[in-house]
C-alpha cells in the first residue's frame, strides 16, 4: 500500500505543485485549501504525513 500524504494549503498553486511532484514519486496525495477540511480530512484519510502552510486564513 501507497502511504497517504495531505497537503493542506491556500494556495492552489502551491498545491497542485507539491501534489504533481510527490504523485510522481509515488505517493497518494490528498489536497484541502483551508484547515477545517484538512482537518476533516486527515480524521477521515488513513494519512501518513501532513504538509500544511503554517499561515491559513481559518486557523493553523
């Protein structure tokens, strides 16, 4: 199994960006662009690493 990483980031960007990068090395990347549905998703994804801005408009 493919481990699960999350970017959380407002811009999108930044984003789609690491998202390419890290799907080519293998990953299975999951998005969100605030912190609320990061953190909805990180409860729900079996994640294994969290990459998030450290300035989110909603909340770090």
């Amino acid at each position: 199994m493919q481990p699960k990483i999350l970017i959380i980031d407002d811009e999108p960007r930044i984003r789609i960006l690491l998202e390419k990068i890290l799907t080519l090395d293998g990953f299975i990347v999951i998005t969100a662009e605030d912190y609320r549905s990061g953190i909805q998703k990180s409860e729900s994804e079996n994640v294994v690493v969290i990459i998030t801005d450290v300035k989110l408009p909603d909340g770090s």
